[in-house]
C-alpha cells in the first residue's frame, strides 16, 4: 500500500512540476516587471527635474495646480518611460505583447506631451475638441485625439486577432487613455484609479506583467504626486489608461472587452455633463479615498464685515 502511494507520488511529480511552473513564471515576471518599472520611473524622474525641474519658473514643463502652486509634469513622462521600459526588459513576456505595449503607452505620452506643452486650454473634453475641429480650427488635443487613436489600433494590432478585435481593442486602448486623463484634477487621483484597475489584472497571466510594470512605474512617484511637487499631466495619464486598456485587451474574451468599451464610452460622454470631481464630493467612500495621502484642502479665507 506504502509503495503504491510513493509510486503515484512519483509519476505524478512532474504533472504538478509542470503545472506549477507557468503560474511561477508569471508572477516571477510580473514581480520584476514592477520593479523594473519603479526603478526606470524613479531615475528618470530624477534626471528630468535635476534639468527642467520646478527650480525653472519659466520651463515649460511646469504648471500652477488647483491651489495655485508651482508644480512640474514632469513625472508624466516618467511613470510612462517607466512603465514601458518594466515590459520591454523583462523577460518571459511574448514579443506581441512588449511591441504592443510600448506603441500603445509610448505613442499616448507622445502625444500627451504635446498637448501639454502646446496647448492653450481654450477647448476642453472630446465635445470641445471636435467642435472646434468643425469650425475648422485644429487643437493640440484634436491631434493628441487623433495620435492615441492611431497608436492604439496599431498596438492593438500587434496581438494577432481578427479585424473585428483590432478595432474593439484599438477602441479600448485609446478611450482609456482618455477616461484616465479626466481624473487627473486633483493630486493622486489618477494615479489612484490606475493603481486599483490595474490591481484587478494582476490575476490573469496575459496581463498581470503589463499591469504590474505600471503599478511599479505609478507607486514609485505616488509621493511626489501627493505632496504636489509633480503632477501626471497629459502624458502620464493617457499613457497609463492606455496602459490599462492593453492590459484589458491582452486578458479579456471579446463580450468582456465589449462591455468595458461600453463602459468607458458612457463615462466619457457622462463626463461631457457631470463633474467627477462634483461626484467624488459628495460621495464619502469615494471622498475619503480621494483625499487619503493628500494635503488639507485650503480653508476659504475669512470673510470681513463692512464697517
């Protein structure tokens, strides 16, 4: 009876050997996706604002927040170099998915970027821009539109699908580089929405080194985001949504990609109507995590009585 048992043990060890290694081989990646990222995020932050940092009055990478204090969007271009490079240097990963990722979050903080710098803020959202395009006036955010739209569904095409899911995942990877971007309106929400999205990819293994190179990129300059020294800008919201998107793109059956499309397009029109930021006020889960990390909001300043 003994022997029988060991017998079994035996043949069946490399059954489960077998069966073991690709789970530990994705979260192996995943895990030195994440600190590729971080790493990556980190040090090109800290080259980037030891050269154009706030310490500039006049660069054009720095901008006023909504407490009228300095801030520099450098870390835009960090989290996305960061993030980009944890899915190109680490191994184990399939080619498809690396060249998709980086044209998918490259070509959004591209494109972000030149939005940031070049924009004048004189039409805002999706309706804004395509309105003003029909008067026959062409914004930086049209072509940022335009650019994201194009890089997604090249990226999109990477992943060796039919013509149908090109489209439906060209869709997805440039609506959530849009609907990330309308978040970033105060410090560390975006970054905040991209942390919890991403979270829920780390369990699929087409996605979880994706996912976790961004929440690497993301955490390493959360702080900074935080105390509002830096800010994500165009760049490092519309390159980590779609970031998200591919990771979507890259785990879900095709029903589940169409739903999140759904999904992302009815926000985004909400958004043309409603302020999130209205919405998260007046809802105190959502509030509470909104807020947590971040300075006190300023106190209204007193008001004096005539006489």
């Amino acid at each position: 009876m003994l022997l029988r048992f060991f017998t079994t043990q035996a043949r069946n060890r490399p059954r489960l050997r077998d069966a073991l290694t690709p789970a530990w081989r994705t979260t192996g990646a995943a895990v030195l996706a994440a600190g590729v990222g971080a790493v990556a995020a980190r040090g090109l932050y800290r080259v980037l604002t030891d050269r154009w940092g706030t310490a500039h009055p006049r660069g054009k990478w720095n901008r006023v927040n909504y407490r009228g204090e300095r801030v520099t969007l450098l870390e835009g271009p960090a989290v996305a170099a960061g993030a980009c490079a944890g899915i190109a240097l680490t191994p184990g990963i399939r080619p498809a998915l690396r060249v998709a990722a980086v044209l998918a979050g490259g070509g959004a903080a591209v494109f972000g970027a030149y939005d940031d710098l070049y924009g004048s803020g004189s039409s805002r959202g999706f309706r804004g821009h395509v309105g003003a395009l029909a008067r026959g006036r062409l914004t930086t955010g049209a072509v940022k539109i335009a650019g994201i739209g194009a890089s997604g569904l090249a990226a999109a095409a990477t992943l060796n699908r039919t013509a149908v899911d090109t489209l439906v995942d060209g869709a997805l990877i440039a609506g959530s580089a849009n609907l990330l971007n309308l978040f970033d309106l105060r410090p560390g929400r975006a970054a905040k929405v991209a942390l919890l999205t991403g979270s829920s990819a780390l369990a699929h293994p087409g996605a979880a080194p994706v996912a976790a190179a961004l929440l690497g990129a993301t955490c390493a300059l959360l702080p900074e985001d935080l105390r509002e020294r830096a800010m994500l800008g165009d760049a490092g919201a519309n390159a980590l949504g779609a970031l998200l998107g591919l990771a979507a793109a890259a785990s879900c059956p095709r029903w589940a990609r169409l739903g999140l499309l759904a999904g992302v397009v009815a926000l985004t029109a909400a958004s043309e109507y409603v302020s999130f930021t209205h919405v998260i006020a007046v809802t105190p889960p959502l509030r509470l995590l909104d807020e947590w990390g971040r300075r006190p909001a300023p106190l209204p300043a007193p008001v004096t009585q005539p006489g």
